[in-house]
C-alpha cells in the first residue's frame, strides 16, 4: 500500500513538472512562440534525459500536447495548390503561432519568409496582436531571448505586474512604504520573514539544482533569471510568505474586516504564482513546491518573530549578532554553488535585513521612532483625505528617491573599489561581479547602507523637512 502511494505521488510530481503544462497555460492565456522546425536529430537528443537532476524528459513534438496540430499541418497539405502567399500566413497562424514545429515541407527561405509574414498579418486584423521580446535581457548572459506573440495584452500586463511583485523595484517600494507610512514594528518583522524566506529558498535551489522549463515548448516570455535553478519557485515563496505574513501581523493590530485581509493575501499569492507559469520560468510542481515551501517557513517561524524583533531592538550583544548572522548566511549561500544571480540575491535579502535591524537597534537605543503603546491597540486606519495623502505621497517620493540616489552612488563605489581589493579586472563588470569577493562586497556595503538609510536616516530627513 505504502509502495502503490509513492509510486503515485511520483508520477503525480512527473507529471506536475512537465513543461508541456506551462505551454498549454501559455497558448491559453494568448502566448505564442516563434519556434523554427528542428531536426530529427535534435529531437532525439531532447528525447534524452536531462542531466541537470530533474525528473523531466523533454520533447518538443507539439502533437504530444494538442492533438490538433497533426489536423493542421494535414489541412495545410491539402491546401497546398492555394497562392503562395495565403499558404505563408496560414502556415504562420498554424505553426508558428501556436509554437508547434513547421512541417518537415516547408523549405528553410519559406521559414524566413512565414516569420516575417505574421506581423504583417497581425496588423491586417487590427493590431490584436503583437510580436516582442522579453522586457529584460538575462542578467548572467546578457541574452535578450527569442520573439513571442502576445495575443492578450491585459493578461500580458497582469501577469508582468504579477512578477514584479517579487523583483527588486517593488521591494525598495514596498518594505519603505510600510516603515514610513503604515506600521514600523510590521516592517521590521515583514523584512525578518522576506530575508528567512529567500535564504531558505534559493539555498534550496543551489542544493536540487533543477534546470528552468525546456523551450520549445515554453516561450520565455521572461529572460532575466534564465540562469538560476528554478527548483523552487521563490517568486512563489516571497508573493505567499509576505501578503499572508502581513495579514497575520496586522490583523487584530489594525482594526479592518478580516475578510478583506484574507481576500487581500489569496489575490496577491495566487497572481505572483500563476505569473511565474506565465512567464515560463517555473513549472507548476515548482509553484506549488513553493508556496507550500513558504507556508512551513511562516509555520515555523511567524510565532517567533516578536521575540526576533523584541532581541534585535535590546539585545545586549544584538548589534554583533545581527552582523555575524546576516553576514555568515551569506558566505554560506555562495559555497553552495558556483556564482549565478541567486546568490547574490540571497546576499542582497541578507544584506538589507542586516541593514535594517542594525539601524532599528540603534533607533531603539537613541529613543527614536517607539512603536505605539500597547494601551492604543488595535490601531485605527485613519480617514483619507487629501492632506494625508499628500503628505504620504511625498514621503515615499522624498525617501525613495535618496535611497535611490544612495544605491547608485555606493554602486559606482563599490565595485571599482572592491575589485582593486581583490585584484580583480575592473573592465566587465558582469564578469567581475562572479567573484564571490566582489560580489559579497557589492551587495552587502550598497544595500546594508541603503536598509539602514531607509530605517535611520530617511526618518531623520522627514523630521527636517516636517514630513513626520
């Protein structure tokens, strides 16, 4: 019985991770590949398994996952007597836009002529459609991806918005937003949960070692972490772990419906997963590996992230502790592998929580921004107005843009600096950023000073110019 149960969860987990899935979902959602025909050859060596630990074979033979392509590629046969130029964009809607391999007919100038015909076709109906490419290039390679046909516009842009909320840009908004305008102490611990979370989840990576979803048959619609492992998902981790910690921290803190809060985190959790299959990046087993991933990781650890909170703010030796913690995580994050963007993302996350509890400590010991008493619980969302917007707006437009400016000035100090410390040639930066010197030295002095100026200085500069 034992025996009958594993073998089924592991064709299950087989099954979950097959990258036909994420092109299917792909093709649903309205995107299609450019894919040209491949070679008997190639198809037998994609056949092969994979060597990179995954339990997936890959096959490119798009008839596996719609049985209607052999129905097509046969109507296009049997229309072969038509004009040649109706053959061309019937042969482009059939094939190339439904990311399926060309018909062994087609000659390879015809393939030339079929891929330069579909955006003159799209325009023919009215501008529905639209040829791109990736919005960011890799940030290991400087690869900048293969063109792809976004059918959808609206779900093009929610799902990139979906992703964003798991990239660096959202983050310098958010984790500020919440310290300057909502609720210090549900900063402090968000930022905990967010570093823990990423730690955990890219380690993990460096550890298993799965390789992204194959293209064909995925379109990557999203070329920048191209590179990393993919196994598990910590776009996932993150976009669970932070809407359902926030909620649980707030709730009963702050007096709102409770089914607002809830409703709140599923949306935010179930658009940053399902983005993640969008963009081809993830296979679906690594989207739920990862948002249950990072429930066990909140299991764990959200009970304990007031006495975490409450040791960093008065600890004794809290200040020492913060540094060897943050700082040691991160050299170990970089002996897992050798260098790829996941490391230095680990060390980014260590380095900005690091950042930040220091400048908390040294708040709570100069007596600057107490959290209110317990006396004032639940706290009241006051009524918005035009005076409290203005004046919340303009502490995010105000402290974002010093943090900024602060992350690009130590940027252009850092690097040149630290790769004449470690004797390394200064010319491509790319290349130099893959010494683990550098790169610890990078990411821990430019967003260690910029967590801490968001936490300790930017509040000192609202103070000045009466923004508090």
């Amino acid at each position: 019985m034992a025996t009958d149960l594993i073998k089924g969860f592991v064709r299950l987990c087989l099954n979950l991770q097959d990258p036909h899935h994420v092109a299917r979902f792909q093709q649903l959602c309205g995107v299609r590949g450019t894919f040209p025909r491949k070679s008997a050859r190639t198809e037998e060596k994609e056949l092969e398994p994979s060597p990179n630990g995954s339990c997936v074979k890959q096959c490119t033979r798009e008839s596996i996952d719609d049985g209607s392509v052999g129905q097509n590629i046969s109507d296009l046969r049997q229309r072969k007597h038509t004009s040649s130029e109706t053959t061309k964009q019937e042969e482009c809607s059939n094939g190339l836009l439904n990311g399926a391999a060309m018909p062994e007919t087609a000659e390879p100038e015809e393939q030339n002529t079929q891929s330069e015909s579909c955006p003159n076709t799209d325009s023919e109906q009215g501008g529905s459609k639209g040829i791109v490419k990736p919005l960011r290039k890799n940030s290991l390679t400087g690869d900048v991806g293969q063109e792809f046909i976004i059918e959808n516009k609206f779900l093009f842009c929610l799902f990139t918005f979906g992703t964003e909320l798991g990239n660096e840009m959202f983050f310098i908004v958010f984790f500020p937003f919440l310290m300057w305008n909502v609720d210090a102490y549900v900063s402090r611990q968000i930022i905990v949960v967010w570093v823990l979370v990423l730690f955990l989840g890219q380690s993990t990576k460096d550890l298993i070692r799965w390789k992204r979803p194959a293209s064909p048959p995925v379109v990557k619609v999203e070329m920048f972490y191209n590179s990393e492992y993919s196994m598990p998902s910590t776009h996932a981790m993150t976009g669970t772990a932070l809407p359902f910690s926030l909620f649980m921290l707030t709730y009963g803190r702050w007096q709102y419906p409770f089914l607002f809060g809830l409703s709140l985190a599923v949306c935010w959790s179930f658009l940053v997963c399902i983005s993640r299959i969008y963009m081809g990046m993830h296979s679906v087993l690594e989207v739920i590996t990862g948002f249950l991933y990072s429930v066990l990781i909140l299991a764990v650890f959200q009970p304990l992230l007031d006495s975490i909170d409450q040791y960093y703010l008065a600890g004794s030796n809290a200040a020492l502790v913060i540094v060897a913690v943050h700082v040691g995580l991160g050299m170990l994050a970089f002996s897992l592998d050798t260098w790829s963007t996941s490391r230095g993302d680990t060390a980014q996350a260590l380095s900005t929580g690091g950042g930040a509890a220091l400048a908390s400590h040294l708040n709570h010991q100069l007596g600057l921004q107490p959290d209110p008493p317990l006396s004032q619980l639940p706290l009241v969302i006051p009524a918005v107005d035009g005076a409290l917007l203005g004046r919340s707006l303009a502490r995010l437009l105000v402290g974002v843009a010093v943090l900024l400016a602060t992350r690009a000035a130590m940027k252009a100090l850092t690097i040149p600096l630290a790769c004449r410390v470690f004797g390394v040639p200064p010319g491509d930066v790319r290349r130099a950023r893959q010494n683990a010197a550098v790169e610890l030295s990078y990411r821990y002095l430019v967003y260690g000073t910029v967590a801490f100026s968001c936490v300790f200085l930017v509040p000192l500069l609202f103070d000045y110019l009466s923004l508090s």
